[in-house]
C-alpha cells in the first residue's frame, strides 16, 4: 500500500500534542510535589494551596506548550491556546472525578491562567532560536 505524506504528518502532529500534553501534566505533579514537601518542611497549613494549585497549574500548561510549540516550528499562540484547553479539560474532569462537584468561579480563573500561560509557552516555544556553535 502506499504511504499518503498528510496521514503521516498528521499523526507527527498529534503525536506532538499528546506528547505536549503528558509533559504539562508532569511538570503540574513535580510542582505540586515540590510545594507539598515545601509545606511539610515548614509545617505551613493550606493557606497557600490554591496560589501552590494555580502557579503548578501555569507551570504544567507553560511547558506543556512551550515544547509542543518549539517542536511544531510555528502558530505558537494557536498551539498554545489548543495545549491550554485541552489541558483545562483534563484537569476538569480530573476534579469533577476527584471532588465531585461543578464548575465554580474558581474554575473560570484556573481557565484564564491556563490558556494565558500556554498562549505564553507557545508564543515563547515558537521562537525560541536554536544556538547554533561554529
């Protein structure tokens, strides 16, 4: 059979997408296990568990985006913006399972920092220069 070049570069880009997305969610955890070892070495409360949430959250979205942008090579702000949403998805319905409960004001503010920072990541991702050494 013959091989069609679109089917192929098609499958990179969403190879590329979900590979975007599995980083964002890794980073999301080693934030949110970092700040917790944080919390239990200054035996702090969980006054500051939501900014820990958000700035983990921002993080997971921003790298999640940045790599899939700088391995696409272009329209880093669109791939910033689909990185972001699918992300606050995953994270939605992560927390519906979790918490059981609906969406919140709360959940529109986790909304705009997440596609504020993946746009970000992939404006950042897209043009970042290669260093190239003579």
């Amino acid at each position: 059979m013959f091989k069609d070049k679109n089917s192929e570069l098609n499958s990179n880009i969403y190879f590329q997408y979900a590979k975007g997305l599995l980083i964002g969610i890794a980073v999301t955890l080693i934030f949110v296990f970092a700040f917790a070892l944080i919390f239990l070495l200054i035996k702090s409360g969980r006054e500051y568990a939501g900014v820990a949430a958000s700035v983990s959250l921002a993080a997971g979205a921003f790298s999640g985006a940045f790599i899939t942008a700088k391995k696409l090579g272009e329209k880093g702000y669109l791939v910033g913006l689909i990185i972001g949403g699918i992300f606050f998805l995953t994270v939605t319905v992560i927390s519906f399972i979790v918490n059981r409960s609906g969406l919140t004001v709360n959940s529109l503010f986790k909304l705009i920092i997440i596609l504020l920072s993946a746009f970000i990541g992939g404006v950042f991702g897209v043009n970042k220069s290669v260093k190239k050494y003579i």
